[in-house]
C-alpha cells in the first residue's frame, strides 16, 4: 500500500512558557485523540518545531480524506475538547482562511 504525503504549517503564540506546554501536551496525546487520528487512515504523524512555527507530516492511507477527518472530529467531544485546550496555544498564519489552523504546504523541491 503506497501512502499518501502531506505536509502542513501551523504557528503558536510566541510565548516561550506557552511553547513549552504546547510541547509537554504533545508528550502526552490524549488516547481517545490518537485513536481518532489513526481511525481516520493517518498512519504516521510528526510535528515538528523551530522557534513558534509547526511543520507536521501527515502520511495516510487512501482511506484518508480532509473531509472525513474534520467530520470525525466535530463529531467527538474528546477531539474538540483538545483542539479547543490545543487552540490556546496556536496562531494562526497571516495567510490561512478564516476558521482554518493547519494550512496544506506546497512542494517545490524533490530530488
């Protein structure tokens, strides 16, 4: 099975203290919210980050659709509850949509 590649950006509040607890909470993922993850085809998962911009890699399955995952998560109370603790952290970018967090990054380099 060939997996699909997406990566996304996200930024946080430039606060060093927040910083530190957005990465303590990510030590520690809620078990409901990676089983929500992994039921929506994501297969693998890394979030990555330099001062307080995030960089995630999504590897999924062709299971997987943007679509379904947002609906799956409207419809958990667990999912929201974390994205709404996550959301206290998390800025947006000065170009994202209006409602919209991670933002789809295009590829312009592979060799």
């Amino acid at each position: 099975m060939r997996l699909k590649r997406y990566t996304l950006a996200l930024d946080l509040i430039d606060d060093s203290e927040l910083i530190g607890k957005y990465k303590d909470a990510h030590k520690k993922v809620w078990p409901e919210v990676i089983k929500s993850i992994k039921d929506s085809g994501i297969e693998n998962m890394e979030i990555y980050n330099i001062g307080n911009r995030l960089f995630m890699i999504m590897e999924v399955n062709p299971s997987f659709s943007f679509e379904n995952k947002e609906k799956m998560d409207n419809e958990s109370p667990t999912v929201q509850e974390w994205e709404a603790l996550m959301s206290k952290y998390q800025k947006k970018l000065p170009f994202a949509d209006n409602g919209e967090k991670w933002v789809l990054m295009d590829s312009i380099f592979k060799l």
